[in-house]
C-alpha cells in the first residue's frame, strides 16, 4: 500500500467514527433501561482521542503503528455499528449481549490507545503546538506579573487613601 494512501485511510477511518459521536450510542429510547452507560467512559475515550488525533500529523506515524492503528480503527467501526444495531427485539439475554458489545468496544479501544498514545505527544509537538504554547503561556505568565504589579500598586494607593479619609474622620469626630 502506498504510504500517502495509507496516511488517507487512517484520516477517513477517523472521520467515520467521529461521527458515530453524533448518534446516541449510549442510551435509545427504544433500549428503556438496557443502555451503554456502563461503557461511557470508553466512548468520551474514545471521541477524546479520536478528535485529538484528527487535528495532528498522523503522517509522522510510522508504517508499522500506522497500519496496526488503521486496523484497530477498522475494528472499532464494526463494534461501533453492531452497537447502533443494538436492538431489544429478538434478544434473549440483551444485556449479556449489551456487555459482549460494551467489553468489545473497550478492548478494540484499549488496544488502540496502547498504539497510539506513546505518539501524540511526538505528533503535537510535529504540529507545533507545544513549542507554540510555551511561548504563549510565556507571554501570559509575563503580562500576569506585570497586572500583579499594578494591582499591587492600585490596592497601595486605595490603602492610602483609606487611611487618609479614616485619619480625617477621627479628626472630625
């Protein structure tokens, strides 16, 4: 597979599960109290890293973790469909085959993010956003202390001013 084709295919397999984010996954009407809750940290996980990953360059990846992502991805879209499919009708235990499909989404996730995340901090740094944001909060630290300071010296000339009336009241009493 050529490498840029394959760079492609990891952006679009994000893109698909990014918008399983819009439909309700977790709790359906129609599912009453059979619903996903118990795997809802699984899936802000997975939204989390899903849309911290689509804003970096994942071209940076090497081939090997690329492709091994790529299939994870591919794995976590079926548990994702077979989750939408969800349906009471025809089910006898649907809550066993609730948690058959909650514990796979959790494995194909935690198996996804064992690849992935020893490379976000590489890739943001690719991106530039730490060397960005270090230079940024820089800035913001240094205009702080300059706003201490006049805070400082605003809250010294009310004191004084404060002393001052209450000198003048004691006087007038």
């Amino acid at each position: 597979m050529d490498e840029r084709k394959a760079v492609i295919d990891f952006k679009e397999k994000l893109e698909s599960i990014l918008e399983y984010k819009d439909i309700e996954l977790i709790k359906r009407s129609e599912w009453g109290e059979i619903n996903f809750d118990p795997y809802s940290f699984t899936f802000e996980k997975l939204w989390n890293t899903i849309n911290h990953l689509s804003t970096l360059p994942v071209e940076y990846l090497s081939d090997s973790d690329l492709k091994k992502s790529t299939t994870k991805l591919d794995e976590i879209i079926k548990s994702l469909q077979q989750i939408d499919k969800f349906s009471l009708a025809g089910t006898n235990n649907p809550e066993n085959q609730r948690n058959t499909l909650g514990n796979n989404l959790q494995n194909k996730v935690d198996q996804f993010n064992t690849i992935i995340a020893i490379w976000i901090p590489y890739l943001a740094y690719q991106k530039g956003d730490v060397s960005e944001n270090i230079s940024s909060l820089k800035e913001a630290i240094s205009q702080a202390k300059d706003e201490m300071k006049d805070a400082r010296k605003a809250a010294g000339d009310k004191l004084e001013e404060i002393e001052e009336i209450s000198t003048q009241a004691r006087e007038a009493a």
